[in-house]
C-alpha cells in the first residue's frame, strides 16, 4: 500500500498572531511553525500502516522553501520521502489541484489529510482533491483500517458516530481520535539523522487559479473588564439589563 500524508505547515498555537500591510497580510516574524495537528494525527496512522502492513508512506507539502524543516521533521518521524509542490497555499482549490498532480503522477492508494488547517480552517482541501482524482473520501475521520483494498473507516458525526465500509483508492479527513494523543511521536536522534538523508522532492506547481482571495484579517476584540459582584440581586440586574443573557 502506498500513502501520501498531506502536511500543512501552521503557526503553533500558542504563537502570538499578527498582521501587516493593512491587515492582510499574515505576519511571519518570530513565530514558530509545526505539523498541522490534524495532519500529525494522520501521520501517526500511517506510520502504524507502515510498520504493521510494510505500507510505504511519503509526505507533501504546497508551499515555499520555509516549510521544509516541518517536512523534515515528518521524515524524522519516519516518513519514507517528502515532496513540496513550489507554490504558495493560496487557497483550498489551487492546494488541492496541486495534491491530484501529486497523487495521480505517485499512484497512492490512500490520501490521509487533516479534516482541516489550524490556521486557516477551511476544511475543503480533502474533499475537493478527492473529487479530482475520483477517489473515495471520508472527513473527520477518528479511526480507519485497511485490508487489501477494502477499508473501513469511522467518522465523527452529530450525536455520535458512523462507520463505513468503503474500497481504495481513499481520501481521509483525519482529526483527533484517528490516534490516540499519547500515541503521537517526538522526532528521536537517529530519525533526525535519518531524515537528513531521506529525499525531498521539489515539484514545480501546475497550472491552478485560485477561487478565493483574503481582503483583510481580523483579531476577536479584547475581553472587557472583570466585574466583580457579591450579591445576587446586582447579579440578576447584570445579567438581565447590559449581557442581555436572560
């Protein structure tokens, strides 16, 4: 079985957030760059794939030369080979015509992306890029077995959840649940050393336009003031005339 893992390169979460250039432009300046977790937990079922089944697991990546140490990182977790497609993630339509390039020129049986990006949370690259290739999809994906060519997947769904039995080739939104956290892996010695010697490929993109363009970003407000109240009369009067909460 051979799988692609798609990583997005995102700013940890607790990186303080900036803008320039009027708000629309992100700002890059000291902020720390990790594995989109959605995609890590993906990661982590293919390695299982890997090491229980002999699967071979590559790791792509649309975007410029700075995302390469966090495919470097997914090789040091033990990913066989890396590609970064040399075009910037403009949007979720041009990343996932970028993928299918990928994916139809590899013959990937299984594409394991994140059911979305922390930065962005578009959520639409693994269904669109399904809909390319004419694969199988199943988003927010918590658990999935292959046997052969035959696949079953469970998906999160309101309430509860579904399971599905479904045949490769297969597109996955994987999230949290996928694995279990405690069964996401460090980068150890000898995978880093490992991985300074696995290939990473760089692809010229394909032709793609983008279909949508950010005008301008926005911060949440601040929060207000604490108000402090010791009795419940003030309290109800609060509540009722300035949160409107009751």
């Amino acid at each position: 079985m051979k799988i692609l893992v798609c990583i997005s390169h995102v700013p940890d979460t607790t990186s303080k957030i900036n803008f320039t250039e009027g708000d629309t432009k992100f700002d890059t300046n000291g902020v720390q760059f990790v594995i989109n977790p959605n995609d890590e937990f993906g990661l982590t079922r293919a390695m299982w794939f890997k090491e229980k089944q002999g699967a071979t697991v590559h790791v792509v990546n649309v975007g410029g030369p700075e995302t390469e140490p966090t495919l470097r990182k997914a090789l040091a977790i033990g990913a066989d080979e890396a590609i970064r497609v040399n075009t910037a993630a403009t949007d979720g339509y041009s990343v996932a015509k970028q993928l299918a390039a990928v994916v139809s020129e590899g013959g990937y049986d299984l594409v394991i992306g994140g059911r979305e990006s922390i930065d962005y949370n578009g959520g639409m690259v693994p269904g669109m890029l399904a809909k390319l290739i004419g694969a199988n999809f199943v988003n927010t994906c918590i658990s999935l077995e292959v046997d052969g060519t035959n696949a079953t997947a469970v998906r999160e769904i309101d309430g509860g959840k579904e399971t599905l039995k479904t045949s490769l080739p297969l597109v996955i939104g994987g999230q949290k649940g996928l694995v279990e956290e405690s069964d996401l892996r460090i980068p150890n010695m000898r995978g880093i050393m490992q991985a300074r010697s696995k290939p990473l490929h760089v692809k010229e993109p394909v032709n793609a336009t983008a279909e949508t363009t950010a005008t301008q970003f926005e911060k949440p407000a601040p929060k207000g003031a604490v108000k402090l109240v010791d009795n419940v009369e003030e309290l109800i009067n609060l509540l009722h005339n300035e949160a409107k909460a009751i």
